[in-house]
C-alpha cells in the first residue's frame, strides 16, 4: 500500500455508469423529484433494511444501466433475507429520500441528484487512502453564531463522518488529502463564511503526538468497529456470493469515512485497521464477479 496515494482495491469490480443521468452534489444540494434530500451515506445505519437496499442500489443500478424492474429489486432484496412488504417500504422510503425515482415502465431509476454521493463513496470504499508521517494535515477553525446552533451541529456531525478529529470545540484536524472534501463539505453546508482552514505538517502539541492523536479521536471506537467489521467474516463466507458481497459493503462502506488513516506512528502496535483492508479486499475480490451476475440475470429474468 502506498501511503500517498489511493489504493485501488477493486478497480475492476467498482461499478460504473452510463452517464445517462447527470446530477448535483447529495444531501444538502441534491433533491429527489419530490424536493426530498437525497439519502447521503451518513444516514442509514448499516445492517438495516433501508441500509442494504441503499447499498444494493448503489452497487447495481449504474451497471445495469440505472433503472431496475420494481419485481427485481423486490427479489434481489428477497435474497438478503428481506420479505417483499417490508422492501418494498424500504424502496418507498428511498424513493421518498430522493435516491429513486419512478420510472416511466413502472420500475425504478436512479435519481440524477445521486450519482456525486454514490461516485464520493465509490471512492472511499473501493479504495484506501493512509497518511505517511510528514504528510500535510488540514486543520478547520469554526466561528459560527449561537443563532446557527443547527449548522454548528451539522458541520460537527459530518466533520466527524469525514474522518476529523477534535482537537477542541470548534477546531478540528483532518489529513491534508481530504481538503477537497472538506471544501465540498463547508460550501454544500453554507459554512465557509464562518471557517478559516489551516495547513501544516507538523502539528506540536503539548504532549506527544500520538498521545494527541488518541484524544483527537475515539481510537478505541476505531479498533471496536474494525473489530467488528473482521468478526463478521466467518458468517459472509458461507452465504451465497450476492448476498454475501452486499452485506460486506454495506458492512464496510462507513468504516473508510470514520477513520482518517492516520500514520502508523501514531497508532497502536497492534491497530486492526490494515488487516481490514486486506481482508475486505481479498474477499471483495472472490465475491464480486459472481454477485454481478446474479444481480444481472435478476433484472433480466423480469
């Protein structure tokens, strides 16, 4: 893994799309047909209903060509163990939410307004991004009036989701190659007026920096949600590929926003972070191909 750069993981198996749609950033620019934010990845906890189908949309319905029979996507949700009422609630409330849209043969397309979120998250699931010591940090300096109290929770909450750590209230640390995120972040927000940004590659603290990197960030949360993540390979590898590719990204897909991928100089000896990555890719990997196809011939069969 090269520190300074991405690290394609599943450049052959990232879906793609057609670019039939064309569409504006998600959540706080993008809107469904019926003025609803579109459901940004933040939003859905992973495991549930809503969370498995969003992530089955984002997975398939680019490289199926962005629409989807309704009786497809109600069988392929069958074949995550979801019964057909409480999909097709899940696919309504998705609907609602501004990822889908009604299409015109009584199936479902992709919203337009989608595709920025689903390509940002193609991104960071699909390919791993570590910092290198003396790697450049972006620091983020908030000044927002008592009357925005709601932006201020705002800009914290997806500070966070971004990977930020807190280094006091209204300051925060990120690694410097996110600071196109967090740009997008503060102008989709409205924010910028009230942040100054910050760059430096060598932070001093008054104490070690690995001791402030622990107090920056809920490394122990961290280490649970790795630790999590890994457990759950046992049962992945004895379902059936789809339904078993689907879980994992759906399993995955929060935990490359949560942690920034500090250097290792800064993390625990024994940080379960790497071995995340390689496992999620080996199995990515062996799953993939035959979860495409299965998805392909579900959306043919209708």
């Amino acid at each position: 893994m090269t520190p300074h750069s991405p690290t394609p993981l599943l450049a052959a198996e990232t879906p793609t799309c057609e670019r039939e749609y064309e569409g504006v950033s998600a959540r706080t620019g993008g809107v469904g047909g019926d003025g609803a934010a579109v459901l940004d990845d933040i939003e859905a906890r992973p495991g549930s209903t809503t969370s498995l189908l969003r992530t089955l949309i984002g997975l398939y319905l680019r490289p199926l060509g962005g629409r989807i029979p309704s009786a497809a996507l109600v069988r392929l949700a069958g074949d995550l163990g979801i019964p057909a009422a409480r999909a097709r609630t899940a696919i309504t409330r998705l609907k609602q939410r501004g990822l889908l849209l009604a299409a015109p043969d009584g199936g479902y397309a992709l919203n337009p307004a989608a595709l920025p979120m689903l390509e940002r998250g193609d991104r960071r699931i699909f390919a791993v991004r570590t910092m290198a010591a003396g790697d450049e940090w972006l620091l983020v300096s908030a000044t927002i009036p008592e009357t925005r109290r709601d932006l201020r929770h705002q800009l914290r909450r997806r500070l966070q989701f971004l990977g930020a750590g807190a280094v006091a209230a209204g300051l925060w640390i990120l690694p410097g190659h996110l600071a196109d995120e967090a740009e997008q972040l503060l102008a989709e927000l409205d924010a910028r007026t009230y942040t100054t940004l910050f760059r430096t590659s060598d932070p001093v603290p008054a104490e070690p920096l690995a001791g402030a990197a622990a107090r920056w960030w809920d490394l122990d949360a961290l280490r649970a949600e790795h630790e999590r993540f890994l457990a759950s390979f046992a049962d992945l590898e004895q379902a059936e590929p789809f339904a078993a590719y689907v879980r994992l990204i759906d399993s995955w897909r929060v935990l490359p926003y949560v942690d920034p991928g500090l250097p290792s100089a800064l993390l625990p000896d024994d940080w379960p972070g790497e071995r995340s990555v390689r496992e999620f890719a080996r199995l990515s990997r062996a799953l993939a191909p035959a979860a495409l196809a299965h998805a392909q011939n579900a959306a043919g069969e209708s």
